[in-house]
C-alpha cells in the first residue's frame, strides 16, 4: 500500500570555528505519491463549492491538505532571534513548476508550536505527483552543536485523504538527519623556505617555494594536492615546487561527511627584490607618473611633486632641488631627463605648465600655456636644443615643439576608430625617440618618430590600470601592469608577467638601473619596497 513520501537530505553540516568558516548546506523537500492501485484519487467538490472529503464524505470548510515538520529549531541558535531565522530560511525556499503549493514557518494545528507548514491549495493531484521545494541559496545553520548524534524531524501528513481514497486522514513518521562538522583548510598557500609564514603569489623565475596547508578542527579529515595537469604530487605538506611558469594547484580535502576544494596559483616572475631598504622619498600619488633616470654619471633622478631627488645606489634618496615653478594645482605631472636639461610638465583642466631646472643654479623657470580638453602631458628632450611637448586626448597624442611659450609644428597620431586610448608614453635616447599607447582593445602601439612614425602592434591582456612606461636598458622595453614587451624582440616577453603589488592611491617608479636591470620604486603601505627585473 502507497502513501505520501517526504524526502530530505540525510546529514547536515556545521563548522567548528562559524566565526572564521562558514558552512553552507544545500536543502530541498521533495513530496511525492505514490498511491496504489486500489486508492483512486477522489477530490470532489459539493454544490456550495467546498472541500468534501474523499473518506467521509465531510465537508472540511477552509481546511487543505497540509505537511507539518517538527525539529528544523533543531539546526539554528537559540535565542529571541531565532525565530526570524526559522521564518528567513523558509522564505528561501521556492516550489518547482506547481502554484498550488506553498511553504512557510507557521504553527501546528494541534498545539500551536512553531513548525514548517507545507501547503497544498490543488483540488486533484495524480497517484503519481512530485512537488519539490529547493533553497534559493546554500543556508548557514548556526547551531553549536554539544554533539553530532542525529536529529528526529516529525512529519505528519494530514487531510490528504480529501484527495485520495483509502489513506487515513493523519499519517505521522519520524525522519532521522545526521550531522556532522564539515571540513574546511585553514591555511592553503605558496611559501618561501625564507618566510614560511607569509604566502606568497609569485615567485622569481627558477626559485622553489612550498605549497602547504593545514585542515584545522578536524583530526580525520584527509587531503591530496593536485598539480595543473591533475596529477596528485602530496598527500601531506609541504610540496616543494619550482616555478619556471605559472603553476596551479588545487587542495582536496574531505572527511566522512563531506569534502571542499581550494585552488591557488603561483605566478613566476622576472620581478625580484633587491634586499635593500629605501630610504629618503615620499609616497607617491596617483596624478605622477614617476619615471626613474640615470645621467652620465651613474646619479639616480626621480621627480616626486614638487622636489627633485638624487641617489648614487637608487636605495638611499635625497632631495636634489625643489621645483619653485611648479603648479599648485593639477590632475597629472610628468618629468623628463636629457644631458643638460630637467623638466616638469603639469596640467590640469585649463592649462599646461611646464617647468625646466638649470643644472648649475638648480633654478627652476616656468611657462603656462592654456590649453583644455587634455590627458596627459610629456616632455620629449630628444633633441638638445628642441624641446617637445607630446599631449594626449582620447583620441590619440599630439607631438609639438615649444618655442616662445607656444606649441608649434604639431604631429597628431591617432588611435584607430573602435578604441580609446587609456594611457601613454614617451622616451628619448640620444637622438632618437619613440612614443607608446596603451588602448582599450588591448593592444599596444609602439611608434619609431624617426623612421616615418613606424608602429609596432602587441598584443597584450587588458592590464589593471593606465601604468605604461617606456624605458632603455640593453634595449628599448614597454612595461605595463602586467606585461613586458621588447621592442626589437616582443615574442621573448609575449607570455603574462606578474607585476608587484603596490597600495592603492600610488604609483610604482619605474627606470633603467643598468643596462641589464631595470628597478621599479614600489609603496606596500607605509613602506617603499625596491624591486628589480633582470632580462
């Protein structure tokens, strides 16, 4: 003989530490029939329009065939608060593919004691029927739990008998729900030998760091890691690993009640720190866009508003010369450096200042030229007797001479007509000099401005923000956010680099040290942190 069945998820879980992890379970409650051949389903309505009872012949007025579960308290904190939770967690359950039935936190009919409610409003439904309410999200029982012995939820089933003949009008059994603590990772991450308790997201090109991890409150839980190409590589910690590309690995952990996964990634980098402390230069700002230089001598020059530094080891910094034409109000500033000239652009919404310092007086001069409707502003010292401006708009860059306090012979290039550009760059070396835009098509276009405006096109990810620097070592190199690019050789730096983390705010500054290095300045909070990238 058939009956009405309830079908529920056998074991919950919960966490040890709710406050660090949380545990989220998945619910459902399935209803279905099945009813036997000699129980026909027998709804009828009398000539008033009400319920009569298949059994009795009875009428039942406003009464509906109606599910009580007793026991889901069981799974939330006790407290004023608790009923709230109860009413929440039914309120996200909803009912798949029938309206005539619905779930809420309500009272049972008997003693008035809080209980699910499942409630059907149909005036037939087939021997066979299935209706299903599922959670809207994974819930969070916040129970503490004094042990993992099971729960009894009751279930009583009444008044189905209005719609089948041959069932008694309450049905009552008990549903028996397991519970126990999930396990969860504590601790999953790359670490150098060095520093075995700070993780780590990348590491130099050739070194070795190692994935470990920890599965904490929960002594029989188990664990393998598994390697990019699925392959198991350790069931228990540390994996030493070298990182000659990017690596991914993933954490399988589980015990007898359920098992979670944790993937991390390990970028390998051609960034390295130097090991040396900073000393002597301000936090950088994000309206700069700090370039480091290198003259004849072997000085260290980096421009950080509105004062000049100088450093013989690009570690330890003093100010040089304070810039006393500099603009006191402005939304970007660059600086520029040849053999015998210094110099500052600013800019803000209406004007363009640019300022040059006198190398034996360390005076600063400045002139102001209006100009609106403008980006970026960058001095380009190719030519030691010409000085040129290069400004940029949304629409491309614009390279003029500045000859009397005006922008003259102007060359326009223009990005192409389904992108924009988001940022830009200028070098001269020597007598030479070049130009770089970053678009938002991801590509970047490197120009020769001697040879004709020649371009070069790569392709790169979209990067994080509008970094870009051009800077000469042993060649000329496009550093972005992410990416590296030789000009004469872009195929050996084509792949995705990891670039050093800096505060949001900042900027990094960025330079040549040698001719096979190149340094990048970096703020990690209240600190400056030096960092190099050797080819």
């Amino acid at each position: 003989m058939g009956g009405i069945n309830i079908a529920m998820p056998a074991k919950v879980f919960f966490s040890k530490d709710p406050v660090n992890y949380i545990v989220k379970n998945d619910y459902y409650i399935t209803i279905t029939g099945d009813i036997s051949d000699g129980q026909e389903a027998a709804a009828a309505e009398d000539s008033t329009g009400e319920r009569t009872s298949a059994r009795t012949g009875i009428s039942k007025g406003e009464i509906y065939p109606t599910i009580y579960i007793k026991g889901f308290e069981q799974l939330f904190d006790d407290g004023i608060a608790r009923h709230d939770q109860m009413d929440a967690f039914f309120r996200m359950f909803h009912v798949n593919g029938n309206k005539d039935w619905e779930i809420r936190y309500g009272k049972f009919r008997d003693t008035e004691e809080d209980c699910a409610v499942i409630t059907t409003a149909a005036l037939s439904l087939k021997p066979n029927f299935s209706v299903g309410f599922q959670l809207s999200d994974k819930c969070a029982f916040t129970k503490i739990l004094e042990d993992t012995s099971p729960i009894a939820l009751d279930v009583y089933i009444d008044d189905f008998d209005m719609l089948f003949a041959g069932l008694d009008s309450r049905i009552h059994y008990t549903r028996s729900l397991e519970r126990g603590y999930a396990v969860y990772v504590e601790r999953f991450g790359a670490y150098m030998t060095s520093d075995p308790d700070t993780a780590v997201t990348a590491v130099h090109k050739g070194d070795t760091c190692n994935i470990s991890w920890r599965i904490e409150q929960n002594e029989k839980a188990s664990a393998f890691l598994y390697d990019e190409n699925g392959t198991v590589v350790a069931n228990l910690p540390p994996y030493t690993a070298a990182i000659e590309r990017h690596r991914r690995f993933t954490l399988l952990a589980y015990n007898d009640a359920c098992s979670v996964q944790q993937s991390v990634t390990v970028y390998r980098t051609l960034w390295d720190k130097t090991g040396t402390a900073l000393t002597g230069l301000p936090k950088t700002d994000q309206k700069g866009r700090f370039k480091i230089y290198r003259d004849y001598a072997g000085r260290y020059f980096l421009y950080i508003h509105p004062k000049l530094y100088v450093s013989g080891d690009c570690a330890s910094w003093e100010v040089y010369a304070g810039n006393t034409a500099a603009a006191s109000g402005y939304t970007f500033y660059s600086s520029a450096l040849s053999g015998n000239k210094f110099c500052v652009c600013y800019l803000d919404d209406t004007k363009l200042t640019y300022c040059e310092m006198d190398w034996n007086s360390k005076k600063w001069s400045g002139q102001v030229i209006n100009r609106s409707g403008l980006t970026g502003a960058y001095a380009l010292l190719s030519n030691p007797s010409v000085t040129k401006i290069a400004l940029t708009e949304k629409k491309g860059l614009g390279i003029y001479e500045l000859r009397g306090g005006a922008l003259i012979n102007g060359h326009y290039i223009d990005v192409q007509s389904d992108t924009k550009l988001v940022s830009a760059d200028v070098l001269a070396d020597d007598r030479r000099s070049y130009a770089v835009l970053s678009c938002v098509n991801g590509r970047v276009y490197f120009y020769d401005l001697d040879d004709d405006f020649k371009n070069n096109i790569f392709e790169c990810p979209m990067t994080q923000d509008d970094n870009l620097w051009l800077v000469k070592s042993n060649a000329v190199y496009i550093l972005l956010n992410g990416c590296v690019f030789e000009v004469n050789d872009r195929e050996k730096f084509m792949d995705l680099h990891y670039f050093p983390k800096f505060t949001e705010g900042t900027r990094p500054a960025i330079g040549a040290f040698d001719d096979e290095e190149i340094r990048g300045i970096f703020q990690r909070g209240e600190r400056m942190e030096c960092q190099s990238y050797q080819f």
